[in-house]
C-alpha cells in the first residue's frame, strides 16, 4: 500500500469537490450557507476506518478496494451510491 500516492489522491479529490468552499442550501424560509460535512478516513498500520465505521483489515477484499480506488485517483466505489458527487 502506498500510503504517500493515498494522501496525495485524498488532497487532490478534496480539492476536486470544493473542499472548504460553503454551498446553499435550501431551507422552508430561504437558502443557508452550509459546508459540507467531511467523511473522514483513518489509516493504520493493520488498516482502516471509514467515517464512523467498523475497523476495516487490509486483507478484507472491500478494503483492498477501496484503497485500489483512491490511489487510482478516484473516489471510493463504495461511496457512489451515498455521495454520488464525491465527499
């Protein structure tokens, strides 16, 4: 695992979908300002935790994706169907 290439990928796509850069939102009364809330990836040694989730090893295939995924250069394929214009 190339966990320079990973970082790299991570700033990279953060800055594709406006990382720090407020959207509106539409609300009952007007429209809001509102950043977006980050997913956050935590790596160790053994492996990896996706926002709140479970301890993910890096043996488990769904991991071993996932990371494939980011040090393509793309968002996790996993995450398509939640956040469909990236996180």
């Amino acid at each position: 695992i190339d966990f320079d290439l990973i970082l790299e990928n991570i700033k990279d796509l953060n800055s594709l979908v406006g990382e720090g850069i407020s959207q509106i939102e539409h609300t009952p009364r007007g429209a809001r300002l509102r950043r977006p809330e980050p997913l956050p990836l935590t790596l160790y040694q053994n492996g990896i935790v996706v926002g709140h989730g479970a301890f993910r090893p890096y043996q488990h295939p769904a991991t071993r994706q996932c990371l494939q995924d980011i040090m393509d250069g793309y968002f996790p394929s996993e995450l398509q169907p939640r956040y469909p214009d990236g996180v």
